[in-house]
C-alpha cells in the first residue's frame, strides 16, 4: 500500500511539475483561433501561470491602434470562491491616449464567467465606432474608462439568453468631435446596472457646457440570436456653438434629430 501512495505522489508531482511549466505557447493557436478577425498574439512567452504576450488588432475598427504588452499571472485567492483566474495588466508601462491600458482580473466558475477589479482605458475613437457605424464620421476625441468591482456572466448557447449580474461604469474624459468646432471639452458617464437577462444604462453628464442625458436597455429579441441594446437621450447644444457650428449641424442628423437647440437621439446597436 505504501508502495503504491508513493508512486501516485510522485506521479502527482510529476504531473503539477508539467501544468507548472507548460509553455503559454502551445495555447497561442487556440486563443488566437478564437480571437480570429478581432486581435491575435505574438510574442507569446511564460507559462499557463504567468507570463506575457503582445495583443495585435486586425478589426477593421482597431486595427490602426499600436501592439499593445498584455501580462498575466494566475489568482489563486480566487479558488476558495470556486473560480479559476487570471490578473491581466494590459499595456501598463504606456499611459498614451492612444493606446488600451489598464488591469483585470477574469476568472470562470462552475457555471459562470466573472470580471472583477477591472479598470480599463481605451480611446474612444477606437470603441464608440464599434457601437454604431454612424458615429465613425464624428471622429471622437478623449478617453473612455471602464470600471467595475464585479460582473458575473452566465453563458448560454445564444448571447440573447446570456444573464449579466452585477454593475459597471464608463466614464468619456475630454470627450469632444470635429463638428463642436472647438467647444470645450465635456465629461460623460454611463452607468450600467445588470439584472438577470436584461440590463439598464444611465448617461448623465459630469461636467462641459455640452449636456446630455439619456437611458436605455438590452431588448430580448427571440428572433435575433444577439443582444439589442436600444437608447435613447438627449443633448442640449449651447446656441454660441449652434451659431458657429451654422449649416453643418445637418451632420448631426447621422446621430439623431435637431429640435430647436436639442438633439434627440434613438440608437439601436447590437452586442
């Protein structure tokens, strides 16, 4: 008997020894096969435990922002909770607004995927785009920042089923587009309140003279394997702005509708 417990110790420690030192490298083709259209890794080096690697875009939308360093090391706290994760900091020694920086921690549990501790900075004329392709001609300016203390995710076989818990904020910092013409700056936050299958978004403005506010929702749609996200808002424009801004505020209709100094905005996007 002792023969045996011995040898399945060792076995076992052979084993740790193994998954201690696998090469984050043989995962490269798997991650990068999900990943396909979107981003892929180069410069994979480390171990499943920790190590780095260089996130390269290929989206159309992205695909002009620079390689961005990504580095992970493995969460052990996180076990007692039932959760196998990963603290990612993404681009941590840059700091330019161009580029996407910031730390996550991203784990999976028996029945859900969670993102915890997460703030992220990403230029917002690299994400707003993705939302709608109506809103790539305003060409926008500041930085986008994300944040959040917990989400848990539940898959499921089609996103439109997919339950979101927990809460989020995005804060837009200096946001500003060619067509204000030189307004000042202004400052938004979005705040996301997750409830089961469905979801519920708050725009507010922080500060700037251009205000605006709005809400929206995810819209289950049983006939549509995705998520609808359907907002709705408004935003008042200071009548010195409309003076300057002249005949060009038609370029605003490719947002919404001008009702006197207001812009009525409905949007519709998918996840």
């Amino acid at each position: 008997m002792k023969s045996r417990s011995l040898i399945i110790l060792v076995l076992a420690a052979i084993l740790m020894g193994a998954i201690a030192t696998c090469p984050a490298s043989l995962f490269r083709s798997a991650i990068n096969t999900e990943l396909t259209g979107v981003a892929r890794l180069e410069n994979v080096e480390g171990s499943i435990w920790h190590g780095d690697a260089v996130i390269v875009f290929e989206s159309k939308q992205l695909q002009y922002l620079p390689k961005t360093p990504v580095a992970w090391r493995f969460a052990p706290s996180l076990l007692t909770s039932g959760i196998f994760a990963y603290a990612l900091k993404i681009n941590s020694s840059s700091g330019k607004a161009s580029e996407i920086s910031g730390e996550i921690i991203v784990g999976r549990g028996l029945s859900n995927l969670h993102i915890r501790d997460a703030k992220l900075q990403a230029p917002a004329a690299a994400i707003l785009p993705l939302l709608s392709p109506n809103l790539s001609f305003a060409a926008f300016t500041g930085q986008l920042a994300f944040s959040t203390a917990e989400i848990a995710i539940t898959p499921s076989p089609t996103l439109v089923a997919a339950k979101i818990a927990g809460s989020a904020t995005l804060n837009w910092r200096n946001a500003n587009s060619f067509f204000l013409l030189g307004s000042a700056a202004n400052e938004y936050s979005i705040e996301f309140d997750g409830r089961g299958a469905e979801g519920t978004f708050m725009l507010k403005t922080l500060s700037g003279p251009l205000a605006a506010e709005g809400q929206g929702a995810r819209v289950l749609e049983k006939a549509n394997p995705y998520n609808a996200i359907k907002f709705s808002g408004r935003a008042k424009l200071p009548q010195a702005l409309l003076s300057r801004m002249g005949n060009a505020t038609t370029w605003l209709e490719q947002i919404g509708r001008m009702e006197g100094d207001q812009l009525i905005f409905n949007w519709n996007g998918r996840l």
